[in-house]
C-alpha cells in the first residue's frame, strides 16, 4: 500500500527566508519519518508488532527533489488485514502530529538522531562526496546541508 502527501521542493522561494523555511519544512519530513515509521515509533509498534496486520511499514524519508514532490509512506498488509483501517491509522497518526500530540522529549531525541545518522553515514571520503552532491544537486549549494541539520 502507498499514501502519499504532497510536499513542498527541497529548496525554494526566491528569497533567503523563503529558501530557510522551506528547508526547515524538509527536515521536519525526515523527523515526520522517525516519529511515524521507524521501528520505535508507536505506529510502527502498533501496526507491525502488536497487531501484525502490518509486515512493513515505512516512508520515502530521504527522498530529496528539487521541485515539489511526494511524501509516501507504504505499508505491506498482513492477510486480512483491512486497507481502509490501515490508511486510517497512517492518517490518523498523521493528524495527530499536526495537532501536536506527540511528546517533545520524543521529537528533540528523532532530531538528534537525524543530525548524527547523516555524519556518521559518511564513513568514506567517497560517502562524503556522494552526500555533499545530493546536497548540491537539491539545494544549489553545500549550503543546503548546514540548513538542513539547522
């Protein structure tokens, strides 16, 4: 199953405002991720573990484009398992999280491990080079990264 919601470019608006807000918009998908889909959080938990009406659960979390473009999340369905009751749950989590129903301490530790996977993928000078061009090719700059981690 996918689900998708529409997400603004990685890097926008004619402006340094606008270009810092819409970096801030995609790093708070990538937050979005760890706190819905990763194996720790209480949708994943839920679905896939207590439940198992779910076998897979996750997000489009590093998808980075230079025009606007797609937030999917997928789900791979146990047997039986209902799609409209497990499109409700995705957005019902969702909602949530806008409605700020999620515990503070929970999105700063999903920051935190945001900024220190990143760095600690680049393990190669190669890693390092093939990071700094996705950054460039989406953000116009190396730049993009800095405001990014922000």
């Amino acid at each position: 199953m996918y689900a998708a919601w529409r997400t603004p470019a990685f890097v926008s608006g004619r402006t340094d405002v606008a270009r810092a807000a819409a970096l801030r918009d995609t790093a708070a998908l990538r937050v979005v991720h760890g706190l819905l889909f990763s194996e720790s959080a209480p949708l994943y938990q839920r679905l896939v573990v207590e439940d198992r009406s779910v076998i897979e659960l996750g997000s489009w979390a590093g998808d980075h484009s230079i025009d606007p473009h797609l937030f999917v999340a997928t789900a791979v369905l146990a047997e039986g398992a209902e799609f409209d009751t497990t499109l409700g749950a995705l957005q019902g989590a969702i909602d949530a999280l806008a409605e700020g129903e999620v515990d503070a301490e929970r999105v700063e530790a999903v920051k935190s491990h945001v900024r220190y996977a990143l760095l600690t993928d680049m393990q190669t000078p190669s890693d390092v080079a093939d990071m700094a061009a996705r950054y460039i090719a989406v953000g116009g700059s190396l730049d993009a990264l800095d405001g990014y981690l922000a």
